[in-house]
C-alpha cells in the first residue's frame, strides 16, 4: 500500500470542489458514506497554490480546499476545553451605567437603507455592543419593518412576526402591560430564540412609557465569573425547563431544556444567556445537592443582574429605533437583558 498522510475523515467529507459541493448552493454533493472509512491523503499529494489546497486522498479523488474556506475553519485547539475557567468570552464591549444617550452605539437610518455597509456598521455594532440605536426612522410601522428586513426575514412567534401593541393583555403576557418586569431575555421558550429585537416607540402620550432598561448579559457573566467561578459552572451545567401558556391553546416550550449560559461546544465561548425566571417551569430530574448548587448559583446571577451599577437606562423616542441582542419590552418600564 503507498504510504499516506494521516488525514481526517471530515477533511475529505468536506471537500470544497465542485464536485462535492454545490458551488451555488454549497449544499454537500458528495455521498459521505460512500468514502471508503480509512481514507488519507496520499504521501506528497499534498499541493497548493496561491488560492488554495488540493490534496490527493487515497480513494482517487483530487480534494480541493480554498484558504479561505480553510481560514474559517480551523480546528479548535482542544486542550482549552479541560483547562478551567467553565467557559471563554468572545471580544465584546460592554457601556457603562453612567453613558449618555448621546454616547450610546448609534447608526443613521439613511445609512442603513441607502448601503450595504450601513448594514455592516449597524450589526458590528450590535455585535460589540449588545444593542445600537438608529436614527432617523420615520415614525410609521412599514418603515421599521422595512429597517428590520435590511437585516433579514422576521421571524415568526405565536405573537406574529412584526407587531405594534399597546398596553393590555392582549398577548397574555407581562411583558405588554404597564408592570414593570426583571432583566430577562424573551423567547426561552422557543428551542432556537430569537436572538435581535428591534423596538421603536411610535406614539408616546402625556410623556408616559418608553423607559427602558438594558442589562448587559455578557458583562454580567463576566462578573459573575469573576465573583465564583462554581455559579458560572453551575447555569452552564443544568437545563431548565421553559414555557410559553398565557394564551388559550397555546403552550410553548423547547423541544429540549435549557441551559442558562449556553456555550458553543467547539470553542466552549459563551453564545446565549436564556434567563426569564417568569417563565422557568418546574425542573424535576435532579437530586437535592444539584438543586441546591444551581439555585445558589441563580441568586448570585439575579444578585448581578440587578446591581445599580449595571443598569442601562434609556428613554425610547418616536424616531429612533433601539436593536437589541435578545431583550424584552413592556410599554411602561421595560427591563431587558442583552
Ligand atoms: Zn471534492
């Protein structure tokens, strides 16, 4: 047998050649079970250009691999996952308490609509910061939802996808009355949650409504991190459960508990924070020391969340448009956790 590289079998699943993958589509061509289970890649048929790699793999098929494409998908370093900390942050940043709204991350309207770059600008800052306002918005439904579509397709809920509401039950939810409500984030009911909202004011009567809160979630775990290490390890070790029944007929929960700090499983960085403690349902598959852990664990989290000096206060106005990364609203005093 000629002698080979030891390659991995992904590798040579993920061929990037027009053969194996759709080159409009990028959806896989190639019929994974069909490569024989002990491919590698043959001794001195690896080569390169200045694009990209090709490589000669053993079953007869020429592989080529773009360093672009190679570039977005390196392998993971993994000894970072048995080394604490229970997990890593991505590069945010996080506004202090004490920002104005002038200082606050804020795109034009007309920028966003007009360029492509606009949307660029607009999602980096939503990306760094946790939310960005937009100016400018003309104050009408159809206009702010032609804003969200720059960004992409609405998502639907058992609410609708785009909605103006006032304050009443309606939707049966605490969120659309005048209570005002605890730093959460919306849809944990939902297996995949929304993660960008985009709320705009569009009628404010005797100066009432629009105060709204932000937390920062990623900063607050990075405090809580600080603070005990073991809490952090805690809400990113047990599943919640989590639903949705105000509204007759309607009960929604994921299709699998949850986890408080959801974390990426190749770089172990922290993706989602789910926390609405309005609507964590009763978990039942866990002894009393687990319990015990996470609950304590859960008091610190709520104990940070709910620290003066991590409140984000903002008045929403007619015209500007607030996008957030997972948040929720009501129309009196709104708490959000980004
Ligand atoms: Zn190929």
């Amino acid at each position: 047998m000629a002698e080979t590289h030891e390659a991995f079998y992904s590798c040579r699943d993920n061929c990037q050649c027009s053969r194996c993958i759709h080159q409009e589509t990028k959806q896989r061509m190639v019929d994974t079970f069909s490569i024989p289970d002990d491919v590698n890649a043959l001794w001195r048929g690896i080569s390169y250009d200045l694009k990209s790699v090709t490589i000669n793999w053993t079953d007869g098929h020429i592989g080529i691999y773009p360093f672009t494409w190679l570039s977005a998908h390196r392998f993971q370093n993994d000894d970072r996952k048995s080394v604490s900390p229970p997990f890593y942050f991505r590069p945010f940043e996080a506004i202090s308490c004490n920002s104005t709204y002038q200082t606050f991350p804020t795109v034009s309207y007309d920028n966003v609509m007009a360029k492509e770059e606009g949307i660029l600008e607009w999602l980096e800052q939503i990306l760094k910061w946790g939310f960005c306002c937009v100016r400018g918005v003309p104050v009408a439904p159809k206009s702010t939802e032609a804003l969200l579509e720059r960004i992409a397709f609405i998502r639907n809920t058992h609410y609708g996808g785009f909605w103006d509401f006032t304050s009443d039950l309606t939707f049966k939810d605490t969120a659309y009355t005048t209570d005002s409500l605890a730093a959460h984030t919306d849809n944990t009911y939902f297996t995949d949650p929304a993660r960008l909202q985009l709320f705009h004011l569009l009628s404010h009567t005797n100066g009432e409504g629009g105060a709204t809160l932000l937390v920062d979630g990623f900063r607050a775990a990075q405090q809580l991190m600080e603070e005990d290490e073991q809490s952090c390890r805690m809400l990113a070790k047990f599943s919640q459960s989590f639903h949705s029944s105000g509204n007759e007929h309607v009960c929604i929960q994921p299709s699998k508990a949850a986890k408080v700090f959801e974390c990426d499983i190749r770089t172990n960085e922290l993706q989602l924070i789910r926390w609405n403690n309005y609507d964590r349902g009763a978990k039942t598959d866990w002894t009393i020391e687990s319990e015990k852990l996470w609950y304590s664990a859960a008091r610190h989290w709520n104990e940070i969340i709910t620290r003066p000096e991590m409140e984000i206060w903002l008045q929403l106005q007619p015209g500007t448009a607030i996008s957030i990364y997972a948040l929720s609203s009501s129309a009196k005093s709104t708490e959000v956790l980004i």
